[in-house]
C-alpha cells in the first residue's frame, strides 16, 4: 500500500520537467509504465518485510532495494519530455522524488545503526521518510487529478479543427 502511494507520487513528479517534445499520451504511457515498473519492485519489499517476522536485515535489504528502485525510476522520470500543460507538475515531482531518495537513502544509513526494527520506525529518519510519503501522495492526487481532467476533452474527438493535442484524452494505470 505504501509502494502505491509512493509510486502516484513518483508519476506526478516525472509530470513537471520538460519541454513538451511528448504529446501528452506518449508522455503518460512512459511515465505509468516507470511506475508500474517501480511499484512492482517496492510491492516485493513490501510482501517481503510481511511475511513471517521481518529482521533489521530484512529492512536494511528491503530499504537498499527501494532506493535503488526509486534511483532507476527517477533517471527515467528525468529523461521524459513532458508536454507543456504538465511541464510544472512533472517538475515538482522530480524535486519531491530527489526529496524521497534522499529520506529513503538516510532511512537506510539509521538502519546500519539500530539496534531494533521499533527503534529504527520511531527515529526521526523514519518520521522524514513517512513525511515525505505523505507529500508525495498529495502530489500523486494532483497530477491523478489533471491526467482526469483530460476526459472531458473527449467531447472534442470529432471536432476537426480543434487540434490534436487538444484533444488529447489519456489515462493511467498506476494508483496513489
């Protein structure tokens, strides 16, 4: 649940980099594709740390996994093209993605240092990364929220001197 949240937020900072050379679908099936992508990997930590009774070894791997995972997610973010209309979203989501690593990365270093799982989860490193998860879902909601705003373009599919691009109605498969 955690990975989801953070994955919608991952998509919405890849919404707020770019130039615009993507139309709009091209850019939201990459950008949903890198989620999916990354939601699967953090999901396995996710069953991982669920299953039987999770070791602070097992929290070590799972969070060196993940910011490997986030690290290749977010080098894919920043390699989009986004088109204009999403150029300031993708943008912050790259920025609050770094801000994310950067939480998950000094989880992990509290990690090599706690002598317990509880004392790990209640260090102020695991208060930063749960912060940053929630600012990440809150961007993840807003750039769910432009990407549905596309539908009511539909009403113009047919219209012929409307362009395309304007036209333009995508979804996306990832959640926040």
């Amino acid at each position: 649940m955690r990975s989801t949240l953070v994955v919608g937020c991952l998509a919405v900072i890849l919404a707020a980099c770019g130039g615009g050379s993507l139309s709009l679908t091209e850019y939201v099936e990459r950008l949903d594709s890198l989620a999916v992508e990354l939601g699967g990997q953090l999901e396995a930590g996710d069953v991982q740390m669920s299953t039987g009774t999770p070791t602070l070894e097992d929290a070590q791997e799972v969070l060196t996994s993940a910011v490997a995972a986030r690290t290749d997610f977010q080098e894919g973010v920043i390699a989009l093209d986004p088109p204009g209309e999403f150029a300031d979203v993708h943008t912050d989501f790259v920025e609050v993605h770094s801000r994310i690593i950067a939480a998950q990365e000094a989880f992990v270093a509290r990690a090599a240092t706690a002598a317990t799982l509880e004392e790990l989860d209640q260090s102020a490193e695991g208060e930063a990364y749960r912060a940053i998860g929630t600012e990440a879902a809150s961007l993840c909601q807003e750039f769910r929220a432009r990407i549905d705003t596309t539908a009511d373009r539909e009403v113009f599919a047919d219209t012929p001197w409307i362009p395309g691009d304007m036209k333009e109605v995508v979804e996306v498969t990832f959640r926040c």
